[in-house]
C-alpha cells in the first residue's frame, strides 16, 4: 500500500504543491505551462537506442523535408526521454522505436500513403516537445541521399525506411529495386515480396538497368493510354510506387563503367518521378557522387564530413555551410561517435539536424523473413503487414 501511494500519489502531490508555490508568487505563465504538461503526459513509450560507446555500431507543401507541429507526444516528457545529443544541436538521444514513429507520423499525414521517417529532433520553438521529420514519397519527395562514413548507420535508416513503407502498403502498391554491392543485412530482403529486382553481380546489375528501362518505357505507355502526365494522377491499381535503393554507386560504376552508371542514373532521377520511381542513393562521401546528380536531390541526410560539401541548389553552386540555420548543425562539425545522427538538408536549403531510428539487427532479421514471398500471397485484398511486425523495434 505504502509503495502505492509512493509511486502514484506522492508525485502529484509534489506536482500541485509546485503550482501553489508558483501561484503564491504569481508565477502565471510557469503555472500555465505546468498545466498545458499534466495535459500532454501520454503512456509512456518504450525507446531502444541507448546513448553508445564510441565503438557501437548500430546501425511544406513543395518542402521536402516535412517538420508538422506536434499534435500528440509520442514521449513522456521526461529528463531521460528529452535529452538531446552533446555538439549535435537538437538531435533527440532516445528516438522512439519505429512503431511508435509510424504511429505519429500517421496521426499527422492521414491521408499520406508513403511516408519516409528521417529521425527525431525537439525544435527550438515548441517548449522542448520532440518532433519528427519526414518524407512522402507519394507526393513532393522523389531523390534521397544519405552519406556519412562507414559503419555510421546509413544502411539501418535505408532498413528502417523500407520496413516503414511496407507498413503502409502492400506488395501491389510498394516494390523496391535493390542494387546492392556491400550490406549483407539487406540480402533478406532478396526474397522479399516487395522486391522486384535485386541486383548485386556484374551481370544482375546489367540486366537490372535494363529491365528498369523497359519498365519505366512500360508505365510511359500505359500513362498515355490513359490520358495522364504523371504517376501522382493515375488512378489504377497495375503501377505499384518503385522505390530503387543504390547502396553504393562508385562500386557500381567500377564494375560496370562511370558513363553507362551516370546516364542510366541521370535519366532515372530526371524522368523517374513522373513515372512512378523514387531514387534513394547511399554513399561514403558526397564526392562519390556525380555532379550531374546533385540538383535532382530532393533531401540529403549528411554525417560527419571532413570537408564543406559543394551542392547544386537552383543551378548554382553553392557551399553547404551557407544554408545551416541556428538549430542545425554543418556536416563538418558533427560528431561520430553518435552514429545516427544526420543533418537533413532539402532542395530550399533548410536543413534540422536528428536521429534516426534504432531498430536491432535481430529485429531487421525476423521482419526481413516475415516479408518472404513464400509467405506472401499477393492479392488485391492483402493488408499492409503492420500486424505481424516483430517487437520491438
């Protein structure tokens, strides 16, 4: 009993003798704000991304990169819960897991049908209430970048953005192209019932371009025949979103040749939005990727650099450090003993700096295997997969 009323009653004791001190002073808007608190306290919610040692390796509307008020705290607001990150601005230390991100970005973008997590941050503006940015790949973001350096999380956010779409949609309405040629962890994701293609041999990436083109001449047509410009405006159920995931295009263009890499590319990141394909590109450093790329990017999501990037921003080059606002941090000043920790960047130049979600290699593993076109059957009646996701994650 004793116990009881030390772990319920005791703190809202402790809580109202607070407000009558601030009340006796004439404390009001530290009154008010207490108020608005005890108003906002939600169950609390577990995170897993514990603060790591160095050697941890975890893995608007024409904006990009999409910041909505909060509306509902996904995180009890407490000391733990809210701290942020040393040099890293207002990158959240303990994001929420994944489930409970996808739960609040839905609760934000009801009608949204694709949406991307970036990571978590508490914007200076809203009393230490965290925050989430994103993407909606179905409406205003077409080309990703991520870079940083090896081992810093790149590929755990791809993970974690593909396990975030196929939440939202089924099989029929979500297909990846996969070029990878150094994650094991995304080999699962072969036999994927999401996954159209998966390319990792000299030869499988040759065929890969190939039947992309042949795809993406398919989706032309079928546009046309139906009297529409874009993939946005047509309203069958035959052209399912093709989310194509390059892991690492300088091992690529060694294999098979710069040029061939370059014009594929460019023409995918160019014609492939409105044709239903979304580009996300993953690299070590933004030198690896070509110039002629760098302006069809709609988001970059920047690690730790040693060098100020150059990027293309209206057609103009323009240096990096030019575009960062008081609560975001350069790439050159972030960092790397906090992996997960990305500076986002959109094409007008505004940029947050966050972190992404955690989510434990056993986890990635069993989704991966529950996603297993022998467990599959894809009918137009299917569910979104939401229900069957391992916890916790």
């Amino acid at each position: 009993m004793l116990g009881f009323i030390w772990d319920n009653v005791a703190p809202l004791l402790f809580l109202w003798s607070m407000i009558g001190c601030m009340l006796a002073h004439r404390h009001w808007t530290q009154v008010l704000r207490v108020c608005q608190f005890l108003r906002t306290i939600p169950p609390q919610i577990e995170t897993v991304w514990k603060t790591p040692p160095q050697t941890h390796n975890p893995q608007e509307n024409n904006f990009s990169i999409h910041s909505q008020p909060t509306q509902a705290c996904l995180i009890k607001p407490t000391f733990t819960h809210l701290k942020t990150i040393p040099e890293t601005g207002m990158a959240l230390l303990n994001p929420p897991t994944l489930n409970a991100t996808f739960d609040y970005l839905q609760s934000i973008e009801p009608q949204a049908r694709y949406l991307l997590p970036y990571g978590w941050y508490i914007p200076s503006n809203q009393g230490q209430m965290p925050d989430a940015a994103y993407a909606d790949l179905g409406a205003d973001t077409y080309n990703v970048a991520i870079i940083s350096p090896e081992g810093y999380g790149k590929t755990a956010w791809v993970l974690s953005g593909m396990m975030a779409l196929m939440l939202q949609r089924t099989p029929r309405e979500l297909q990846f192209v996969i070029f990878n040629t150094k994650d094991a962890d995304i080999n699962l994701m072969e036999n994927s019932a999401y996954t159209l293609l998966f390319a990792q041999s000299i030869q499988g990436i040759l065929d890969s371009i190939k039947q992309l083109h042949a795809e993406a001449k398919r989706r032309a047509e079928v546009l046309a025949a139906h009297h529409v410009l874009t993939w946005n405006t047509y309203h069958g159920d035959d052209l399912p979103l093709i989310v194509v995931y390059i892991a690492d295009p300088t091992a690529i263009s060694s294999a098979i040749g710069k040029k061939l890499v370059e014009k594929a590319l460019t023409l995918l990141m160019m014609y492939g939005p409105a044709l239903g394909f979304r580009i996300i590109i993953e690299s070590r450093n933004m030198s690896d990727l070509a110039p002629c790329y760098h302006h069809f990017f709609s988001d970059r999501l920047l690690g730790p650099m040693d060098k100020d990037p150059i990027f293309q921003q209206n057609g103009k080059r323009m240096p990096i450090r030019t575009i960062f606002n008081n609560s975001a941090i350069a790439p050159t000043q972030l960092p790397n003993e906090y992996p997960g920790v990305f500076t986002a960047v959109d094409a007008h130049g505004r940029a947050v700096t966050l972190r992404t979600v955690y989510i434990s290699p056993e986890a990635q593993k069993d989704w991966m295997i529950s996603q297993s076109k022998d467990l599959q059957t894809l009918t137009t009646t299917q569910e979104p997969h939401g229900s069957s996701i391992p916890q916790p994650i």
